[in-house]
C-alpha cells in the first residue's frame, strides 16, 4: 500500500509539473522545505525499539504538524494556486497515514518502518520542492 500511495503522489506531482501556472514563490518553496524537515523528524522522534508510545507528546507535534499544513495551504489558496493546493493537500495526506499508522499499531515506529517512510516521503517531499524550483523566474534549481 506504500508504494502505490507514493507512485500515485509522484504521478500527480509530475503532471503539476508540467503545467505551471504561476512562477516561483520564495515563501512556498521554504513552506515545503520546512514541512519536509518536520514530517522527517516526526518519524525519527517516534522511532525506537520496544519503547510505549506516547501519546501525548505525539498528539502535540501532530497538532503543530496541521498548523503548519494548514498554513502552506492558506499561503497557496492565498496565491490562486490550485497546484499548490492540491500539492500540498497530498503530502498532507502521506503525513496523515504515517500518523495514523503510528496511532494504529500504538507503539513507536521500529527502525524498519522508520527508514522505508523517511525513504520514501522524502522522494515525495523532494518532488513536490522540484516541482517549485521548476517554475518560471525560480532562485533555486531542481534536484538541489
């Protein structure tokens, strides 16, 4: 199931690439890179070896984890920028299974289920960043 979720998310993350609607933006591109840092050190901060889950620690980076998607994606709406939007919805969404995967199985992420997540949401996180630096007047470049 991971892997059709990340060959789906890169599919569409190509497709908004090739129609760009709307040159780079400084504030987006640090969005996701922030974003990006954060989903990866959720992962790493609920990964260890037969330790209990807390909950209530997990609850609250899960509740600045949404704040912080719900403001990329306010900044998104905020431009007219349904590739953004959409974009930035389905990351929400890779972040949203490894959280309830976390709260399913309740108890930390061992380090197998860290490495291939991580893997794997950073070529989804890489892509979607790509796909900025791929617009029109873009300061950075892709693949950097």
């Amino acid at each position: 199931m991971p892997l059709l979720r990340l060959i789906i998310t890169c599919l569409f993350f190509l497709a908004s690439g090739c129609t760009l609607v709307d040159n780079y933006n400084a504030k987006s591109h640090e969005q996701l890179t922030n974003l990006m840092i954060e989903h990866s050190q959720f992962i790493t901060n609920f990964t260890t070896i037969n330790e209990q889950l807390d909950l209530e620690e997990v609850k609250k980076e899960d509740r600045t984890m949404r704040e912080n998607f719900d403001k990329a994606i306010a900044y998104a709406q905020s431009l007219g920028d349904s590739w953004r939007v959409n974009n930035l919805w389905l990351l929400k969404g890779i972040y949203n299974d490894d959280y309830f995967q976390l709260i399913d199985q309740n108890r930390n992420f061992n380090y197998q289920q860290s490495e291939l997540y991580r893997e794997q949401n950073t070529l989804a996180w890489k892509i979607a960043i790509n796909g900025e630096c791929s617009r029109p007047a873009s300061l950075c470049s892709p693949g950097n």
